[in-house]
C-alpha cells in the first residue's frame, strides 16, 4: 500500500476524495492525500476530514514508510470508507509564502555570499534559517533583507519538478544544506525552481510566483556557534 502525495505536483489543491487504506486508533490511511506530512522544517497540514455519517478534525499528517497518516479528533471511518479532505487553507498558504520566502533567503545568500545552510525550522508566518556565517551584522542583515524583497518584487514564477535521482544529482550546488538529508533508497528527486535565483531538492509546499510571499522583514539575528548564525524572518 501506498499514499499518492497529492501535494508534490499541487500545492493549491484545497480538498481532495480518498479512500481508507488502514486504521489504527485514531489515526487513519488514505489512499491519497493533499495534506503535508511535515518534514524538512515544514510543520504538517490541519484540516477536516468527512465521511458519510461522520467528520473529524485532521490534527495531524505523518509519513510512516510509504503511507501517510492521519491523526483524528474523533473515532475514525473504518477501512474500505471514501472520505472527503479539506485542508485548513489559512495555515497551509501561509506555510506556503513562508517556505518560498526562506528559498528565497537562501537563493540570495548562496548567489551573493556562497553561505551553506545549517538548519532552519517554519511556523506559519514567521521562521529560521542558520547560514555558514563567521559574521553577522546589523548591516549586512540590512543589505540582504534588501535583496530578497527586491527578489519578491522581481515575480519570479517558482516552478516544481520530479525527476529521476541521477538526472537530480547532476544539477551543480542542488543541495545546500550541509548534510544531505536525501536517503539513498530514494530513486525521484523532488526540485523546486525560483526562475533566476534558486533551485534546490525539496519536499514541501510552495507558491507559484514570488509576488505571493509579500514583504519579508529580517526580525532577529543572532550567533549560534562560530561558523553558524542564524536569521529570524517574518511576513507580514
């Protein structure tokens, strides 16, 4: 068995119909799905699920091998069961402006400062990234809170490919985090393209153009070791 991610190639699919593959407690299986699982710093979708003679809240997504599953507020559909999915859109597209805007920041740092990532984690609205950086001050925050509004205002189209791991590997500097976090059982590398700035292997959820991220403010800044430091953004 195994969860087609609906998310991969449409990340504005809002609802969706699947069917219950398996049940354990409260948690159910779907053949298919539009909700994010989390991972790679993307916290996991919210939302409704329905079914004929019931309804529960979605608190939670998770990928377990090749299924994803679904944490519930209440007794769930049994196995067999056709449900209707509805994610909650609010928390999902503000996910999703901020997911581009941190490729955005590392598009930028990459391209001007040849800085690699050392982690990062997003809320809806607000996240961190922590950069290869000896230094960090108040002025170069400023310069590079700058250029990424400047890259939000270019509109670039943010585009996501599938392709075939070998093919994937080829693409120079596709991986920019320190460590690569792509398993080697993994035989599709997942891209996500920002036209003229970025182009990284990932797994999350994002708008199609820049403009839809809106103004980023760099909020905080701090150092987190001596090579490591790291950034706080917000949208507004």
């Amino acid at each position: 068995m195994k969860t087609d991610l609906l998310y991969q190639t449409d990340s504005y699919l809002r609802e969706f119909e699947a069917t219950v593959v398996a049940v354990e407690g409260a948690q159910v299986a779907l053949d298919r799905t539009a909700f994010y699982a989390g991972g790679g710093g993307q916290p996991a979708d919210q939302g409704l699920l329905l079914w004929e003679g019931g309804q529960a809240r979605v608190l939670k997504a998770r990928k377990e091998d090749d299924l994803v599953w679904h944490k519930l507020d209440a007794d769930p559909p049994p196995v067999g069961s056709r449900v209707l999915g509805a994610l909650d859109w609010e928390h999902r597209y503000r996910l999703m402006r901020t997911h581009t805007a941190l490729h955005i920041l590392c598009g930028v740092i990459w391209r001007d400062y040849g800085a690699q990532v050392t982690g990062g984690h997003m809320e809806p609205g607000q996240a961190r990234m922590d950069f290869e950086f000896e230094t960090m001050r108040r002025e170069l925050v400023d310069e590079i809170e700058q250029k990424i509004n400047a890259e939000v205002a270019a509109a670039r189209p943010v585009r996501v490919k599938i392709l075939p791991r070998q093919e994937a590997f080829q693409i120079p500097d596709l991986i920019r985090t320190k460590i690569n976090l792509l398993p080697p059982q993994i035989s599709q590398v997942r891209t996500v393209e920002i036209v003229g700035l970025d182009l990284q292997a990932d797994g999350g959820t994002h708008v199609a153009n820049t403009a839809e991220v809106g103004p980023i403010k760099i909020v905080d800044y701090m150092s987190k070791g001596r090579i490591n430091k790291r950034l706080v953004i917000a949208l507004e």
